[in-house]
C-alpha cells in the first residue's frame, strides 16, 4: 500500500510505502477412504489421519462429493479429482487420484460435490454443472450426462449452491430467492409435490433465503436472513428435525427460534450451529455421528454437549465434521475407514480433537473420507 503527502513543509512530494504481510500459506488436507483416489494424494490408499495433498498453499474453497473432490484456488483456478464418470469436469471419464485443472477459466468463487454430479459459480455470478443428469439434477432442461462444465441458463446472480447427495440440486441468487430442481421423489425440491424438475424452478415466493444444505438421502434445509431453520424432503427416522417421520414437499419451518446461524446435511442426519456457539444435531444415528455420546436417533434438535466455541459444521455420509473459534478440528461417528482423522479406525460418538493444531479454516465431509483447509 502507497500513499503520497503533498504540500507540507519539506515533505512535499514524499511517498511513503507500507508493507503487507503475505496471507498465511492454506495447504489442503484429505483422509479417510482412497479406493477411488478421492483423497487426491496420487494414490488408492486410505489413511486414518490428515495428509497434506501437495505442496501448494493457496487453497481457498473446497467441497467434498461421495467419492470426488473439488477446489479452488486463490487464482480463480478450480481442481478436481477422485471417481469420475464425468463429474470431475475434465472432459472424459478417467479416473484421477491427485488434483488437475478444470479448463484454464481463474474466475470460479464456489463449489459443490454431490453423489454423482458437480456444481459451481463464477465470480460472474453464472452457474454451472457437469456430471451424471439423472432426472435432469444438472438442470440444463434435459437428462443428458455431461463431462465438462456447462452454463445453466444466462443468469449472472447465482450466490450460493448445494448439491443433494444423489439427484437433486439447490441454489440461492442473489436476491434471496431459492430454486431447486432434479430428482423430487421425496418433495426435496420443496415444490409442494412430487414431480422432477430438469430446470430450475424457484421454491416458493420468498426472498430471504441465507443458505442452503442437500443431504445425502433426499433432504433439503435452509436458512432464512432472519435466523429460522427449515426443512422439507424425506424424512426417515425424522431427519428433518420436525419431531416427526412425515415427508415434507413444502418448507416446513423448524421449531421457532430465530438464532441458527450455520446448518449441515449428511446422508441421514443433520447439524448446525446457533449464534451462542452451541452445536446441534438430529436424524440417523446409527454410527454415533450426531455426537451425543450414544446411537439413539432424533427427531428434533438436541444440543451437543454443552461447548459455546464452535464456529463450522459439516457432515459426510455417517460421520461429522467441526471446527471450535480457537482453530481446533473436531470429529465423530463412524470411522471404520479412517474417516474421522483421528489414526484409528474406530467410530466415536462424541467429538473427538484431530491432533493438536489450531489453524483448520474449512472442512468437507464426503461419503467415507474428509477433507480439509489449514
């Protein structure tokens, strides 16, 4: 940064130079299960505590799919890697167990790894997605597969996305409003029925929508600018957290509280964070994975302990993700296939730390492995 004093006694015409500090190096994390190459760490191996995929440290946005991976860089550049079949975006079907470029573009800001498909936005504002299209979850009007990114519509203010673990995608603009399309078979895409949708139809009329999760099994939860939670889909052992087992097609409001601040779906069970630091989960528990230190599953929010500290959230298929504000990562649930990072293969049910660093920034959550910035 440079500024120049001019007119002032002697000092007339003196540029004065200050310095930044370079941004902190962000290096890129995965562990869990490799069989696909998913950990991007140039092999098919599966590891039980983070390894560093790399030697690059300017990793800014990731997302973990069933057995993918996605990132950005602080160049704009997007990288993926894992199974393919189209989803990784690279214009074939290859396999591929380290990290490489999605065309040469350096303007992609966000995206989203499903099951079998990919979403992502431009700093444009335009939304794009590839992958298998089954009941046309890439919405493109069609149910055609695609391998490389294809633009959906002619929008310019697309701002966030989420992709359901199977078939069905959600979307926010920037003006609030909330779309969904795919797969419906359940009321995932909060149309009021049951119908598939091969474009994206807006959810609803309303324009204050914040951010939105797909889970794994035909969920859908959002939140709205006001601070409420919502919730609508299938709803299995009550996942959707109405105190309930009734499927939902329409946005059902969960509870009454005005304070979530931040939400997670996996594959059957939910999590999120309030505004007072606490954490909550609800759905399936087979594997521990709502950290309540036992299997019982839930139909409502029930708090996590009784920490104030934790700040991010995220779910893979049965196991759960956090970081606390002082940096610490955190996991639970099942762990069989070193997913939980911890150097075992053993489940938990109740967050246990991931070593002893405190610099973790992101987390993603993906079928049976993770994956993480620090």
């Amino acid at each position: 940064m440079a500024f120049t004093i001019s007119g002032i006694g002697n000092y007339s015409g003196i540029t004065f130079t200050t310095t930044q500090p370079p941004p902190p190096p962000v290096y890129l994390w995965s562990w869990g299960q490799g069989s696909s190459g998913q950990l991007g760490l140039g092999n098919t191996t599966s590891v039980s505590s983070p390894t560093q995929i790399g030697a690059l440290s300017t990793w800014t946005t990731i997302d973990a799919g069933w057995r993918h991976g996605m990132a950005v860089k602080t160049d704009g550049t997007l990288w993926t890697w894992g199974e393919n079949y189209g989803r990784l975006g690279l214009g074939n079907t290859a396999h591929r167990s380290s990290p490489v470029q999605v065309g040469t573009d350096t303007n992609w800001s966000r995206v989203a790894a499903g099951y079998e498909h990919s979403l992502a936005i431009k700093t444009d504002g335009t939304l794009w997605t590839w992958g298998e299209n089954y009941a046309g979850k890439l919405g493109l009007g069609n149910t055609t597969d695609r391998s490389s990114p294809v633009q959906v519509g002619a929008g310019t203010n697309w701002s966030s996305i989420a992709a359901g673990g199977f078939n069905h995608s959600l979307a926010i603009k920037t003006d609030g409003t909330l779309w969904s399309w795919g797969s419906n078979n359940f009321g995932q895409l909060g149309q009021g029925n049951t119908t598939d949708r091969s474009s994206p139809v807006q959810v609803g009329a309303g324009t204050t929508w914040s951010s939105i999760a797909g889970g794994g099994n035909c969920i859908s939860i959002s939140l709205k600018t006001d601070g409420t939670m919502w919730a609508w889909g299938r709803n299995y052992v009550g996942k959707l957290g109405l105190g309930d087992t009734t499927n939902r097609s329409s946005p059902v409001q969960i509870g009454a509280l005005t304070t979530w601040l931040m939400i997670a779906a996996g594959y059957d069970h939910n999590l999120a964070v309030k505004t007072d630091g606490t954490m909550w989960g609800w759905g399936f528990n087979s594997a521990g994975q709502l950290g309540l230190g036992n299997t019982t599953s839930y139909s409502s929010p029930v708090q996590i302990g009784a920490g104030t500290t934790w700040s991010s959230v995220d779910a893979g298929e049965y196991h759960s993700l956090a970081i606390k504000t002082d940096g610490t990562l955190w996991t639970w649930g099942y762990g069989l296939l070193g997913q939980l990072g911890d150097g075992t293969n053993v489940g938990k049910s109740s967050p246990v730390q991931i070593g002893a660093l405190t610099n973790w920034t992101k987390i993603s959550g993906g079928g049976n492995w993770s994956m993480a910035l620090g």
